[in-house]
C-alpha cells in the first residue's frame, strides 16, 4: 500500500513543492519515496509516490514504467490476479523487470488502454502518464477502497491519495465548501464528488479520469447491478458463495510481509479468519478492540472465534483519556470532517495489529453485500405489517413511546421503537434514508442561524441517498437498500474510516468480502436468500456454518459501536461542552448558540441520546480549528486537543 501524489502545470514544476505534496502521505508509505518529472513545451508534470513494501520487497520501487520509458505509474493497492495477467502479457511479448503487481498495470495499459480496468481484480487508486499522447489517466477500484483526490486550479491540475497533499500547493486557497458542511450535518461524511473544499473533488468509486490538453473528463467504468434473476436454488447459492468467497481470502494472502486480521467475533470477521486458518500453516495472527462499557463490548466472542481457530490474539481496551489524545490524530489523517465514531477503535486495533504485522484482512462489507443490517430487517417488517402498526401511529401509544428517556446503550429499545414508529408513515424510499441520517429537518431548523441556512437552502442532502435508491433496477425494497448502501454509506463512511485508520499506521487492510466477483454474485441472489423471515445474512450464515461457533452463529447483530453517549453525558461532557459553546465557535456563523445548548441539555438528561448529534459537532469545530485556523506550517498530528 502506499501514497501517491502529482502536478500538472503551465511552466515548470518546483520540485520542492512535488516533495512536499508527496512527503506528507508518509504514513500510507514508510519504506520509500521517488518521483518523476517531465518538462513539455507548455506544461510540466511530476508524479510522485510513497512506498509501503508489501509485495517485491527489493525490486517493486516507483514511479515504475515501461521498457522504452514513454509511460509512467504510480500506483497505491492491490492487483490480485496480477500472476494471470503477467503470464498472459509474457506471452503477448511484454517484458518485465519486476516481480510486483504494479508492472502488470503499465503493460496492461499498452495493450488495453482505458479498458485495463475491467481486467483488473483488487483495490487501487493510481495515475499513469503517457508521454507520447500527452495523456493523464488517474484511476480509482470499483467499490472505493483505495481514495483519490483531484484538484483544479488556473491552468493546473493535481491529485492525491490525501487533501493534505494539496495544502503545499502555492496557489492551493483553503476555502470552504458551504454546502459542504450541510452535507456533513445529515450524513456524518461528505459525499462524492465533493469535498470541503472549493476547486478540490473525490474521485467516485469506479471512474477514471482523463487529463488531456488541460481538459478533463470523467467516465464510469463499472456497474453493479441489483436486479431480479431467476432462481437457481439455495445449494447452487451456497455452492457457489463458498467457492468464490474462499477464492476470495486465499488470493488476498499473497505477501511478502507478515500478516494478520482484525476480529470482532462478529459473523463476518469469524468467517474471514476460519478460512485464512484453512490456508495457513502457522496461526493466523488476530487483533480486537473492546470497551469498558459491557454493552458495547465484544471482545468476549473475538475470544470464542479466536479460541475456535487457535489464533495468536491480541487485545485492547479503549478508555476516554485515549480519546482526547486521539483526536488531533484523527483529525489530520481524515482531512475534512468525518464523524464516525468508530474511527476511534479502527485506528488503535490497526495501531495494535501494526506492531506485529504490515497487513491484515477484515470482513468489512459484510453487512451491505449481505444483508446485515437492522434496517434491512426493519423495511421487511414495516412492508409486512405495516397495516397493524399504522394505527400506533396516530394513537396516545406513540406519544408515550416518544416521551420515554433514552438510554446510551448500543441497541436501547426506547431509541429503537421510536425510530421505527414514526418512519412508518414515510413511503419507501424515505423511510430507509431516514435511517441513515444524523440530523433531520427539524433539529437543524433550530440548529442553523438564518444566514447559513439561506447559503444551503436549496440543497437537501438526503437526495443524495435517495437519487441511488430509485435508480436501482432491483423490485424488491431490500435489494434498493443494499445498492443505495453499495454506493454510499459503505464507500463514503465504511471504507473511509478503515483506510484512514489503517494507513495512518501504515497498515494495509485488504477487504475479500469486496471482491467484485463476491458483489456481483450476491446482487444476482434472490433477497429471500439473504433476508429469510427475519434472519440477517441467511445465505452467508448457512454457507459457512461450519466456521462459525454457535455463541457466535446464534448471537444477534451487534454492530461496531462506540460508548460515545456514555462518554458524553460523563468523562467528555465539560470539554464537550467548553469547545461547542465557545465564542470562537458561534462566531463561526453556522449554528445559534440555543441550538447546541439545547442538544447538551437533553443529552445530558437522558431525554434524547443525541451523542452521534454531539459527536458530528464536535469534530466539525475541532476540525476547523486545526485545518482553519491553523498555519501549515503549524499542522501536525502531535498538537496536543486542548491547545486547539
């Protein structure tokens, strides 16, 4: 894995800048660094790249190019089926001077051009320059692993597996998207393509880019489709799911470095590991994260999976004074604000996992491709029996439920009941974005100051979600919630979150449930193989059963949560309190002040738990204090959060 940066510009490139863009991405590639650069008679160009040795520890340094040096690469990822390909390109009279996967993809490009991509099995983000057509092609994997970041200027062009790339540009302004923020606000991330800030974009998952003649174009180069196929029976599923996902962890233990995975003891994690351990000779080296908090603890079953499979396990408890030491770290490797909590165990289980592997497997994605979530099981009870609740509804039972405290605990049944009962009148495709949003309408009409609002008022960001939810081809309300989730929580918050973390430890995390045959399989699988009754991931459960223990097969879903609604109503509640109130946050323009004393208060009394609410506002301000107010040359991880 490692870290990519380039610039393309009228004039010459100050190579000083070059580094500097591409010694910031450090982390994501410790073991080294090159660069290329290139004068032409009316732009120059530079690529540069940061190396994390995983595979061709001796010979797979970059830039890479061809024999005759007319194209060059830089490359961040994964070519899993790179064996095949090579074979096949040596054939085809192509030779190579490495045993890396990266050489696959220049060769690749030279008989295939654009098209490579669809040959491609892995994870990547990369861009290659080819001098002869004077032509940038930046490219990003099918469901969002790896990032990529671009950014437009006056008469040039860069991008970046990191923002912080383009903070060393000299014409790079740090100018914030507004609507950007109200984004952020609904969603706790801030969708592709935007980013906060102006004149730079995310790459979306499955696209590349073209840079010709200081010309950009954009273009998709991969579908999933959600749609209704006919049934081929559940032993033809299972056959099939067993084979290609097996397939799937076995290709992803090529290293030449020492590896591991994380596990949960969730179903996902346990599969992953159960069938690393049939492959491996030695144990598989495992690394989990608990809580002191019993209801967001899981280390218990991680102790079951790795009691089963005889792993070398390793474990860590997180405590708040770990935190608030974490969050300026947090802060500088996400670049823009992000506000899934559950950062905060992603980066200290890869901080553990790093002091004795360089890189680990996870189940992440299970619960999309799968089925696995609460909500999914929440629109088939609302399709079902939506006549029979309808009448709670309207009636003084509902003004009671909503009356109840809530408590902080991971699956409290006040918080639960509520959602569900006042959703149960929206039609379909609102009812399910609903679920994934922070905040709504009605607390962010008492949240924003009048200016702000009128700045974002013709933008309502659910539609983002709701765009992908119709667009899906599938007739079935569960395969809709699997594509939208496909196309926008899992690579915009899932992925986002795991690759942050795990690169800023300079770990590589390689993710088999993503691989796009597994995709691609599971849309064409009935829902009632999924979902069956009110069973979560019944074909997945019933494929590996023989991998799972049965406090593990028969556990219900947990979820990766974070005591955060704990932590705010005891140990963070001051300091939460101190930075959201301050001046120099009102001043900000964004939010009335009654807003957030409203949201503290009923917080801390139990009335509402609004601690993800808290936690998004939270990371916003301090996020501005460090990226805003602060100089570059004052930008550094080791800030200590109270002198922000």
């Amino acid at each position: 894995m490692c870290g990519i940066a380039g610039w393309i510009k009228k004039g010459k490139i100050e190579k000083k800048v070059l580094e500097n863009m591409t010694r910031v991405l450090s982390h994501r590639g410790p073991d080294g660094e090159g660069f290329y650069m290139n004068e032409n008679p009316s732009f120059s160009v530079g690529l540069g790249h940061r190396r994390l040795k995983i595979i061709d520890l001796v010979t797979g340094d970059q830039p890479m190019s061809n024999e005759d040096g007319s194209i060059w690469l830089v490359y961040n990822g994964e070519v899993y089926n790179f064996k095949e390909l090579r074979e096949e390109l040596t054939k085809k009279g192509h030779r190579f001077s490495s045993r890396s996967d990266t050489e696959v993809i220049i060769h690749l490009y030279e008989e295939e051009g654009e098209n490579l991509l669809s040959r491609i099995n892995g994870m990547f983000a990369f861009a290659l320059w080819d001098e002869k057509k004077k032509k940038l092609l930046i490219a990003r994997d099918r469901l969002g692993i790896k990032p990529l970041y671009y950014y437009v200027g006056e008469k040039e062009f860069a991008f970046a597996s990191e923002i912080k790339s383009f903070l060393h540009l000299p014409s790079f302004n740090r100018e914030i998207k507004g609507e950007a923020i109200h984004y952020y606000l609904f969603l706790q991330y801030i969708p592709s393509p935007h980013t906060i800030f102006k004149k730079v974009w995310k790459l979306p998952p499955a696209h590349y880019l073209l840079w010709e003649d200081g010309k950009i174009r954009v273009e998709k180069y991969w579908e999933v489709e959600y749609r209704d196929y006919p049934d081929k029976g559940e032993k033809y599923y299972r056959e099939r799911l067993r084979e290609l996902l097996e397939d799937a962890v076995k290709i992803r233990l090529v290293s030449d470095v020492p590896f591991g995975a994380f596990l949960s003891g969730g179903i996902d994690s346990t599969i992953v590991v159960g069938v690393m351990a049939d492959y491996l000779k030695e144990p598989v080296r495992t690394f989990s994260m608990g809580f002191d908090v019993a209801s967001f603890n899981e280390l218990h079953y991680a102790k079951v999976a790795s009691e089963t499979f005889q792993t070398e396990h390793h474990e860590f408890r997180v405590k708040p004074p770990n935190v608030l030491e974490l969050l300026p770290i947090l802060i500088w490797h996400y670049d823009e604000p992000f506000a899934d909590p559950s950062s905060i165990p992603t980066y200290m289980v890869s901080q553990l996992a790093r002091r004795y592997v360089t890189m680990v497997l996870s189940g992440d994605g299970g619960d999309e491709v799968f089925a696995g979530y609460h909500r999914y099981l929440a629109e088939r009870l609302l399709s079902l029996f939506r006549p029979f609740f309808f009448p709670f509804h309207f009636s003084p039972f509902l003004s009671f439920i909503n009356s109840l405290p809530e408590s902080t605990r991971i699956n409290d049944l006040s918080r639960r009941l509520k959602r569900f009962l006042n959703r149960m009148d929206l039609p379909s495709a609102e009812r399910y974005i609903s679920w994934l949003l922070i905040f709504d309408l009605e607390r962010i009409s008492w949240l924003y100051t009048s200016e702000f609002e009128k700045k974002v008022k013709e933008i309502y960001p659910p539609d983002f979600l709701k765009k992908y939810f119709e667009k899906s081809l599938s007739l079935s309300t569960l395969g809709r919630c699997q594509y939208t989730d496909l196309k926008t929580y899992l690579p915009e918050d899932i992925l986002t979150k795991v690759d942050r973390a795990s690169m800023a430890n300079s770990l590589e995390c390689r993710v088999p449930f993503l691989d796009h045959r597994v995709v691609e399989f599971m849309a064409s699988v009935p829902p009632h193989y999924k979902l069956r009754g009110f069973l979560l991931k019944y074909l997945l459960k019933k494929t590996f059963k023989d991998k799972l223990p049965p406090k593990i097969y028969f556990r219900g879903k947990h979820g990766f949560g974070v005591p955060i609604g704990k932590w705010f109503r005891e140990e963070l509640y001051a300091f939460t309190e101190k930075i959201l109130l301050e001046k120099r946050t009102i001043s900000r323009g964004y939010f009335k002040r009654k807003g957030i004393e409203r949201l503290l208060e009923e917080h801390k009394r139990g009335r509402f738990d609004h601690s993800h609410r808290l936690w998004t506002l939270l990371m916003l301000e301090l996020w501005h204090r460090f990226y805003i107010d602060q100089r570059l040359s004052n930008l550094t991880p080791s800030i200590s959060v109270y002198s922000l």
